[in-house]
C-alpha cells in the first residue's frame, strides 16, 4: 500500500485517509465533482474497517478536506449538515484526489 508522506500526520490518519479517498474513487469511478453520501460509501467498503460517526473517521476525513482531495459539496449543504470534519452528508472528490492516490501508489 503506498502512502504520502506528510511528518505531521501520523501514519493511521493517513493510511485511513486514503482508504477513504479510494473508496469514493472506485464508487464514482475517479470522476470528479460527483455527489456521494461519504458515510454509506465508507459503511459500504470491504476495504474500511472504521465507524463513520467515530474520532478515526472524523481525523481522516478531516486530513481530506485539509490536503483537498475532498469537499463538501455545496449543492447539497441545506440538505444536511455537520459539526465536525466529515460530518456533512455529501462530498465531491476534487482534482487533488486522483492526484493524491496516485502520489501514494493506489491509482495509475
């Protein structure tokens, strides 16, 4: 499994950051922009072992949002919201995801 390398975040977060980021990838197939109910996506992938409303799940999606691979999307913002990072119900995946699985080695 590749990863990125960024000395601040603890490798957990990252590895399970990027779980995530692959999940929403292989579910809107790497088109950008596409709506997904990022917590049924990760309930919903063999490859992620974390609880959508647990302090895992929030930190990674927190790192995507951070790095920009991941965005709220705001079409859908008046529909449902969260307190926290990942706490929304829908995310795009921007330009920065593709590019960051392919920094780690999980995409061509």
């Amino acid at each position: 499994m590749g990863r990125i390398k960024d000395k601040d975040m603890p490798d957990e977060v990252r590895e399970n950051a990027l779980r995530i980021l692959k999940a929403v990838y292989d579910h809107v197939e790497g088109r950008v922009g596409v709506a997904v109910v990022l917590q049924s996506v990760v309930q919903n992938d063999e490859n992620i072992n974390l609880s959508y409303h647990g302090p895992e799940y929030n930190e990674a999606v927190g790192y995507l949002i951070e790095e920009g691979a991941l965005e709220e999307d705001e079409r859908y913002r008046n529909v449902a919201a969260g307190v926290q990072p990942g706490g929304g119900l829908y995310y795009n995946m921007s330009r920065r995801g593709p590019e960051m699985l392919r920094e780690a080695g999980f995409v061509e």
